[in-house]
C-alpha cells in the first residue's frame, strides 16, 4: 500500500498520466487491439480504488478528493465507446451522403447509445484508416483536458463513486456518476458536440470519398449494362 499503490494513485489522479492512458488506448485500437482492455487491465484497480476513495467522501458528506476515476473516462470521456464516437454516428445519420456510411450509421446507432462502437470502429472502418485515425485520437484527448479542467475547477461535479456501468446511456450516466447532478449530464452533452465537431470534416472527407466510389461503381455498372443489352 504504501510503496505502490498510494504513490501509483498521486499519478494517476493528474492530468498528465490521464492524457497518456487515452492516448495509449487510441493508438492502440487504431491498429485494431482493444486499447481499453490492455490499458484498464493495467490502470483500472487503481481507478477503482480512486473512485472507492470519492464514494466514501460522498458518503460521508466530504469533498470528494478525485478527479481521475474509472467512471471519469468511461462516462465523460469515451462517450459513445473508444473514440468517443457517437457524434461521428449520430453525423453520419444526419449528413452522410454516401449509402455505406448511411447504412453503417444506423447499425451503429443502436450499440453507440450503449457506448459499445465496435460497428463503426471496424465497419466505417477507423481502424488502419489514416484520415479518421487522427480525429479517433484527438477528440478524446480534447475531451479529457475540457473534463478534468471543468471538475477540477468545481464548474462540474466530480464523480460521486457510484458505480454506474459504462453501458449506461449519456446523460443519463452522467446525471447518476456526479450523484444526481444535472451539470453532471450537461458536461456529457458538452463532449458529445466537441467530439462530433472534431470528427465532423474527417466525416465529409470520407463521405465524399465513399460517394465517389459508389457512383463510378454505378456507371461502371449502367456501362456494362448497355453493352450487354446492345
């Protein structure tokens, strides 16, 4: 306890050590190893302990000490899954003009509520794809620093140590996480636009792309049509 774990908790409440754990979970899904599983596997009994530590404060009407916990980067980070891709799905509802993004938006829509994003991650896909990879690690990089800035400062609620699953939907999640505070839900709605912002010119980028295919794929078609016909 002494010798490890409590000097392993000084570091991994800054924002320094959190910045370098979602940039390690993003590189790695980039190449399609699940990045949350090998960095949690590391860092995740100490983000429980951290957020065991800001359960007990809440409990006994205490400040809560910690900014960093599990629930600070399932909850306010990955909003949508690694990525924190629902924005880009929800975008891809709305705007995309090519049919596979279409139709990948609204596989994908249903499992990113449940911040599960494995549809979009490989079937967009992000993973190996050197234009979408870059907004895949910039937006929750963005969305850690507007996060911890905004808890540390007292402008958002810290989590409350109560353990909500981070299958829970947005605003929903975070309403409960911040123990029943509504800016707690409002700082989630905050990443989601930021994060959808962020992804929202890679998005166009690749529509543009897809749509070209799919129309050289159809008058390649309509070509061989006519030909086959005469």
């Amino acid at each position: 306890m002494q010798v490890l774990q409590i000097p392993l908790e000084g570091l991994s409440d800054s924002l320094g050590a959190a910045l370098i754990a979602v940039l390690l979970v993003q590189i790695l899904w980039s190449i399609g190893i699940h990045g949350a599983a090998i960095v949690g596997g590391v860092m995740s009994p100490i983000w429980l302990s951290l957020m065991d530590q800001n359960r007990q404060a809440w409990e006994a009407g205490k400040d809560l000490p910690n900014v960093i916990t599990s629930q600070f980067f399932d909850l306010w980070i990955y909003v949508g899954g690694s990525g924190a891709t629902l924005g880009l799905v929800l975008m891809m509802l709305l705007w995309a003009r090519s049919v596979q993004l279409k139709t990948i938006g609204r596989l994908a829509i249903g499992p990113g509520i449940f911040n599960i994003n494995e549809p979009v991650t490989f079937g967009m896909p992000i993973v190996m794809n050197p234009l979408l990879i870059i907004p895949f690690i910039l937006a929750p990089l963005v969305l850690t620093l507007i996060t911890y800035l905004a808890m540390s400062t007292g402008l958002v609620p810290r989590p409350a140590g109560i353990a909500v699953p981070w299958t829970m939907p947005v605003i929903i999640s975070g309403y409960l996480a911040s123990g029943g505070k509504i800016m707690g839900a409002v700082l989630q709605v905050v990443n989601l636009i930021i994060a959808a912002l962020i992804y929202y010119p890679f998005l166009r980028a690749w529509d543009k792309q897809k749509l070209a295919e799919e129309n050289q794929y159809s008058n390649q078609q309509s070509k061989e049509g006519i030909g086959i016909s005469v």
